[in-house]
C-alpha cells in the first residue's frame, strides 16, 4: 500500500505508528487523544481513516466513527473509506448493521449519535473516530469516554477531526 502524505498528516502518523518488519503497529507510548483540525481539504478525514484502517487490519479492535446524523456518514466517512480502502479485500461492509467486518475479526462500526444514541451505551470500544468534533454534544462525548477501553490495543484510542 503507498502511502502519500502531507506534512500534518505525517505528524499525526508518526505519533502513532512506526513500521516493524514492513508492518504499521502502534507505537509502544503512543497518545490516547489525538486531534486534527484544518480547513477544507487539509487531509483529516484521510488521515483519521488511514489510521483506524491500519489499527483494524493490524489488531483485533472494535472502533466507532461517530458522526451526528447517519447521512453525514453514508454521504462523506462511509462513502470515503470504502473508496480508499475496500479494494485492499480485508474487510467486507455490512450495509444494514453499518459496520466494516475485518478478516481478522476487527469491526468498524458508523454510528451516527442524533438517530440512536443506545448504540453507544451499549457497546465497548478500543478506538473512537469523532468526525466533525466541534457538533458533538458534551453528554454524548462523556458517554463515548465511558465507552473506551483498549482491550484490543494497549490503551483507548480517542480520534477527532
């Protein structure tokens, strides 16, 4: 896989990543939190995908990408992620339960938190992708914190762009 990036999305790769015998694995002291905010077409939603894709394909995690309404998420981050990484034949997505199911047992899981909120309540999560961070309401974000625990990864991986 050839990897291309700019200079921000190389800082934030670099803080989680290095390469082990041509393998990306998270870094022994990586962050927990990780940010990036830019302008229109800065690379964040690339980024962010990139790197819940290579924790999927590399650990056995279940992630969430939250986004506030679902159409949101069919229209830009499902839409996105499926272009760039779906022809690589590691995970097959399920339309109906919005989930990308790995090979290696990994699930990515698109939620959208204004249609069902008890989707996040009732789930556990090595890694969580807020997409458009500055929309999620304080209550939900706490709940997305309460939902974090790490057990596929060293520690809790919290994403916002």
């Amino acid at each position: 896989m050839d990897i291309v990036l700019n200079e921000n999305q190389e800082k934030i790769f670099s803080a989680l990543f290095e390469q082990v015998d041509g393998v990306f694995r998270l870094r022994q002291n990586y962050h927990r939190e990780i940010a990036f905010f830019g302008g229109f077409r800065s690379g964040k939603s690339y980024i962010m995908a990139l790197v819940i894709y290579l924790i999927a394909i590399t650990y056995k995690v279940h992630i969430v990408v939250l986004r506030q309404t679902y159409g949101e998420l069919r229209d830009s981050s499902i839409v996105q992620f499926r272009n760039d990484f779906e022809r690589f034949g590691k995970f097959e997505y399920k339309v109906a339960a919005r989930d990308a199911v790995f090979t290696n047992g990994s699930i990515i899981s698109f939620r959208a938190y204004s249609d069902d909120e008890s989707k996040i309540k009732s789930s556990n999560f090595d890694v969580a992708l807020l997409v458009q961070a500055e929309e999620l309401p304080h209550p939900v974000f706490l709940q997305v914190l309460g939902r974090l625990r790490g057990n596929g990864i060293a520690k809790p991986l919290l994403l916002a762009a």
